[in-house]
C-alpha cells in the first residue's frame, strides 16, 4: 500500500504558498492507519527504550497504539496549562509565532530511554522542544519518529545528532 495516496494535499492552506498534508483521509482508512502504525513500529525493531512520547494531539494518534502494541508507558507532551501536577515546559518557534509545551515533571525519570513520535517533522521545532524537556530531567532520547517528513523544510537538522526515522517523504 502506497500511504502517500492516502493523504489529502490541500493547496494554499492555512496561507497562501502552503501545501498541507492532511492525514485524516488516511486516518478514516482502516487498513491505511494500521499499515502507518505498522510501519513507525518497525523502525523502533531493535532499539531498547522505556517510554514512548507524543505530543498534543496527533503525537498522540500514533504514539499510543505503538505504545500498546510494544507494551510500553506513554506520556502524553501537552499544551501549556492542560496538565494538573508539576511541569516541566518548553517554549519554541512556530511558522507563525510560538508556543509552549509542557510534560509532567515526573513523567519521565533520569536515566530512562525514551522515543517520541509524532505525525510530522516541519522545522523540528516541537521535537527538539521534546528532547530539551527530557534531556533537562536526565533521560536519553533513543529516536524520533514520523510519519511525514517535510524535507524541504531541513527539521532533520535542527535534530542532527539524533535518530530520525520517518515513513512519507515530502
């Protein structure tokens, strides 16, 4: 199955010059989303890790069956103010202004390993925010993986050093 076929390019969207990647025609695709989860799954074959991360919201889509199906803890990264114990936050550049996140304080412990996955690698801002929250606390990030990578966009360098893996290639 071709996973690029299953998701919508919508033209000068949210602005002007912008072509966005809609994945929800691939999520309402059973099969579609099951070989998507499928394939973010096996580029973690052979890596040792404790948790997995996701960001708010669609972090969360494929972090959380990958989670189950490897029998792993997943913390959820969130926006500033939805978490209700003791954070740890990061703020970092958006295209179009910035933003905050935040994970609990003790979500993840020194010396753990973990993974983040995410739907989308644009210009590594939110991952690399991820990796400053788990690196101050004293874990390790084993590897960051996507389902889209927008390569003109050059994410994969603000992450240099990590593992990348991605699945769809723009």
């Amino acid at each position: 199955m071709e996973l690029k076929d299953k998701i919508r390019s919508i033209p000068d969207y949210p602005e002007k010059g912008v072509m966005f990647r809609d994945i929800t025609t691939l999520l309402k695709d059973a099969d579609a989303l099951t070989e998507a989860v499928g394939q973010m799954q096996k580029k973690l074959v052979g890596q040792e890790f404790d948790l997995i991360l996701g960001p708010e919201s669609r972090g969360f889509i494929f972090g959380m069956p990958i989670a189950y199906n490897l029998k792993k803890g997943f913390i959820p990264i969130r926006k500033k103010g939805k978490l209700p114990a003791e954070v740890v936050s990061k703020e970092y550049s958006l295209e179009y202004g910035k933003a905050v996140i935040e994970m609990h304080k003790d979500a993840v412990q020194p010396g753990q390993k973990v993974v983040i996955v995410d739907d989308l690698l644009a210009t590594g801002g939110t991952a690399k925010a991820i990796v400053d929250m788990v690196e101050s606390i004293g874990a390790e990030v084993v590897s960051l993986n996507f389902l889209i990578e927008l390569d003109f966009l050059n994410g994969r360098e603000v992450l240099n050093g990590y593992n990348v893996n991605t699945v769809i290639n723009y």
